[in-house]
C-alpha cells in the first residue's frame, strides 16, 4: 500500500464505527416493600464514550497495561450502548496508534510544553485532535466541545481554558496541521515515523531490513484496525456451511485468502457471542496465526507438542488436523491459563488436547527425548508483527528487548529440539518481525544442530497460495516472514524445520 502524492504525509480521515451520544441513567434496583422512602443516595452519573476512553488511556499510559485488557474491563465497567461502546474503542486504540502524529500536531499549539501537562490533560488533548484529524463522522464542534466539557469537570479554569484554546486553534488550523506531519524531516525513518506514528528505530530497522517503500506500507498497515477472522472446525461443519450460516446471520463473510480454514468476516457484532461459537463451529483466530498449525501438519494418530500453548488456538487447530486422533500435549507455564486451553478444547469437542503447566525451558526433564512427530515453538517475542491489534507495543519496546527475548528463544528452540523424533517435524514461530528472533534465530540453531534441516514440504494448499500472492518464489526453503500488508492480518515468522532420520 502507497499514499499518492497529494496525500503522502497528511493524516488520512477514518470512518468512526460510533456514534458520540451519552448513554442515559443506569437504574439501580431496588425493593419497593422494604424501601418505601426515596433514597437519599444520589444515582451515580454515567460517564459518556469520551470519558471512558479518557479513564482507558491514563490507565494504560501511567500503569503500563494491554490496552486491549484494560478496555474490555472499562467497558464492561461503564455498560455503554453499542454504539458508544464502539466509539470508546475507536478513540483508545486510534489514539494509542497515532500518539507520535498528533503530539507533533499539538507541540504547535501548546505553548508550555507537554512535560508541563498532567497525564490526564495530555491524553484529553491527544484523544480530542484524534477526532478532528481523523474521524469524519464526528462534526469539529462536538470533539472540541466535549473536550472542554470533560476539562471542566476534572480540572479547573486554567486548565479548561488552555484545552478550549488549543483545541479551537486546531480546529481553525485543521487544513494547514494535517499537511504538516513529517514533511519538515530530513531522515525518511523521521519522515515515517511522524507521518505514521511510530518510533525512529523500529522505522530503521525496517527500512535497513525491506528498503523504504516497503517500511512504509508496514507502517501504514499497522494502523489499519484489524478485520475479524475466524477458523472453521471442519470436524463439524465445512467451511461452505460456515460462510452460509454466517451470511444468513448478516454478516459479511469470505474464504481466506491465506489461511485453508480461514473466513474473514465483517458486518458488526461480537463474534464470541454467536451461536456457531459457542457450539463449537469456529474459533476466532488470526489468518497468519492459523498457517502455524496447517504447517506443523500432523496426522491423525501423531503425539504432538506445543511448547507454549495458552490460549490454545494453535493447540486445537493441531488436535483438528489430527482428526482429535492422537495426542496433543498443551504446555504453558502460567497455571492459571491451563483453564483457557481446556475450554477452548471442551468447546470445540476436542478429547485429543492434553493441557499440563510448566516452564518450556525444562520440557526435557519431564518428556522423553526424542518421543514426538510434531513439536511447536510458537515462541515469547517482542510483538511487533500484531501492532494493529496492540498498538502500545510501538511506544512500550525497547531496542534493548529484542536481543533480551532472542536470548530466551535460544534456548526454548534448543530444549524444544530435544524432544522431536528422528524424522520427525520442529515448527518455529513468532508473531513479530526482527531477522534477531526469526530468521537470524533459526540459522543460528542450524549452524550449531547438524541433525535439523530446513523442510520446504509445506501443505500444498498452503504454499500454492503463498505463490499465487508473490510472497513464496522459486528460492523459499521451509521459512517464511509474513507482513501485515501482504494480507491484511498480523505479521508472523514461520520456519519449518525436519530432524534427519
């Protein structure tokens, strides 16, 4: 994806899926028999999409939070409409996104510097610029309005009169700013990084890694909102029925373009909360995120690995393609999520899935060497392949922790190749992009471990789309480094590995 010429570095207007109206008084329930007086309690006011956003964004600036995390829990605190519940989404995730842009928008009009401004007033100013640069569907006036609203109501005149100042001198400026962003910068890893919201070094890297035309289009498509998908349990239903249930139902719904089990859908709605969900038929899934199982390729009767399983997405998909036949042992070091792994695994009728806790460093204490077909490393890493859906990573990574988790990777590959059978098939995967934790990693395992050997025998229905979309050619050995741009879902390393019988 390019911008053309006359848009290269303004910020591009986006649709809001929202609308801006408040949500009435919640009523508080009560007994008529018991209480037969008025209470004297004051009903508690309901806080509007804005201020919500506004709760959710100091709480993942000053406590370091997922965004994601911290919004589900606001929203289900504040009991907002759909519609505004919708909003909230858009302003805390969009403002998370384009944090760098319009702080360079807003260092124009605030006089007294952001290092002056306490976190909450800064994160209103970002949220209410968010609205008039990007969001179409909302007028100038009402952002700025409820901005000055919101400012009235935690601080005071001072305060409401310096964000009522600033906010009417964008909305004055809106066609001068929105030409500004990066235009000025001298390095194109600056320009980028203004125009797109990201930051200096991960801009370098990638531009030092694919050149500068490519850089950007990452960028541009880490700041697309994500689009829904799901995987299709053909243990259950085809992957035709599923479209057509899902298309009666109203929504939007294609094959994957990528993925062979894979429906991309559209058209609103939780879909957790529908009907083929929780009866088993689907389970919500990132298209690059299912290739990982259908390149482990196990086959019904296979004892299978997966070194890091929670929350068992992977892990399901691999008991699937086994027909449930077999075993799949589902590791995670964190006790509590061993419970995400047996539902999802109850939920799709899965009998084969096996989930047991510890630490994927001493796996080999407690299995046999060399007593698996199939063993899966999708790998801790540092993320910046799923920037759309947790834009915080940009402004939370540190160069410093790439080599940090590389170090980490080192040895889970080393301990996960320990347990693979001669013959047998070790799949490596991250959902990040940095040559240190993908491709670097896997040379580096190579070198040292003349048993394994790169395996380019990928499922055909696999790599015949990768083909037909130009990102596997005549030279790909059995690795495989997806961008967020090639098919609009996250970006994702794959390499598959066979230990020579």
């Amino acid at each position: 994806m390019s911008h053309t010429p006359d848009s290269k570095n303004k910020p591009q207007k986006r649709r809001s899926s929202g609308g801006s109206g408040k949500n009435g008084m919640r009523a508080e329930a009560g007994n008529a028999n018991r209480n037969p007086k008025p209470a004297n309690k004051q009903p508690q006011r309901v806080k509007t999409s804005r201020e919500v956003a506004l709760d959710t964004l100091v709480r993942v600036s000053e406590s370091g939070a997922y965004s994601n995390l911290q919004l589900n829990r606001a929203l289900q605190d504040a009991q907002l409409s759909r519609p505004d519940a919708a909003l909230t989404t858009e302003l805390v995730y969009g403002t998370i996104q384009r944090q760098r842009t319009l702080d360079d928008v807003l260092a124009r009009l605030v006089t007294k510097g952001f290092d002056k401004l306490a976190p909450w007033v800064l994160q209103l100013l970002r949220l209410s610029a968010y609205q008039l640069l990007y969001l179409d569907r909302i007028p100038a006036h009402a952002a700025v309005n409820e901005g000055v609203q919101i400012a009235k109501k935690r601080g005071h005149a001072g305060i409401s009169g310096m964000v009522n100042g600033v906010l009417r001198n964008l909305e004055r400026r809106l066609d001068e700013l929105r030409q500004l962003p990066g235009s000025q910068a001298r390095k194109a890893s600056e320009r980028i990084g203004i125009a797109e919201s990201y930051p200096d070094w991960i801009v370098d890297r990638w531009i030092k890694r694919y050149g500068e035309q490519t850089a950007e289009a990452m960028c541009e498509a880490g700041n697309e909102p994500p689009h829904s998908s799901l995987r299709v349990n053909t243990l259950r239903i085809s992957r035709q029925e599923a479209l057509d249930k899902l298309k009666e139902a109203g929504y939007y719904a294609m094959p994957s373009e990528l993925a062979p089990k894979g429906i991309v859908v559209g058209g609103g709605g939780n879909l957790a909360q529908t009907e083929g969900y929780a009866s088993g038929l689907w389970t919500l899934q990132d298209e690059s995120s299912m290739l990982v199982a259908e390149v482990c390729a196990p086959k019904p009767g296979d004892r299978v690995l997966d070194c890091c399983a929670a929350p068992g997405g992977k892990t399901t998909h691999l008991a699937e393609l086994m027909q449930n036949q077999g075993t799949v042992i589902a590791n995670d070091v964190h006790a509590h999520k061993r419970q995400l792994i047996e539902d999802q695994a109850s939920r799709l009728g899965l009998s084969a899935v096996d989930p047991v806790t510890g630490d994927a460093s001493e796996l080999s204490s407690r299995f046999e060497t060399a007593s698996f077909d199939v063993v899966l490393l999708d790998a801790p890493c540092s993320g910046l392949g799923v920037i759309r859906r947790k834009p915080e990573i940009k402004w939370t990574k540190l160069p410093g922790d790439i080599a940090e988790i590389a170090a980490i990777q080192k040895r889970l590959l080393k301990e996960a190749a320990s347990l693979v059978k001669p013959g047998g098939t070790l799949v490596y995967s991250t959902c990040t992009i940095a040559p240190e934790e993908n491709e670097e990693q896997v040379a580096q395992f190579l070198a040292a471990h003349s048993a394994y050997e790169l395996d380019s025998n990928w499922p055909a229905d696999v790599l015949s789309k990768l083909r037909e979309a130009g990102v596997a050619d005549d030279r790909f050995r059995g690795e495989l480094q997806l961008l967020p741009q090639q098919f609009g879902s996250d970006g994702f390393y794959i390499a598959r590995l066979r230990r020579k019988a």
